[in-house]
C-alpha cells in the first residue's frame, strides 16, 4: 500500500518529498525500486523529484541591476 501519511501543509509536502529525493540519490536504486521499496506512489515522487531540481537550480540566480548610462554606445556585448 503506497504510503498516504504526507504532512497536512505544503512546506510539510516540500520537506518530506525532499527527504524522500535526498534518500533516493543516496540509495542506488532506480525510481522506480525506490518508490516500491518506500511504499511511495510513482508519479507522485517523479513529480516531486522534477518540482524539486528545477527549484534547486533557480535558487543561485540573482539579478543585478545595470546601469545604462555606464555602457558606452560603442559596446556591442555586456559579458555577465
């Protein structure tokens, strides 16, 4: 039976799905063997696990503002 005790709120879904990612990339297991052997539904950890990454790879971006005046007209590029 695919395990049901989810915390009741979302910062509780968020941090019991990414134990769940944590512990997957630790266990060696493929997704779907990790999802049997932890009584998780399938779907729901891949949705998780791809809701999860991509979070993790915005959280670096920052923006900095440019001031236009600095840039003289003769620059084709502005290197980040």
């Amino acid at each position: 039976m695919p395990n049901y005790h989810y915390a009741p709120t979302r910062k509780g879904n968020r941090e019991f799905w990414t134990r769940q990612v944590q512990a997957y990339h630790l266990s060696g297991l493929s997704q779907k063997e990790f999802c049997q052997k932890n009584d998780l539904i399938y779907s729901s950890f891949g949705y998780w696990k791809r809701r999860l990454e991509r979070s993790a790879k915005t959280e670096g971006i920052e923006f900095v503002e440019i001031d236009a005046a600095a840039i003289s007209d003769n620059s084709a590029a502005v290197t980040l």
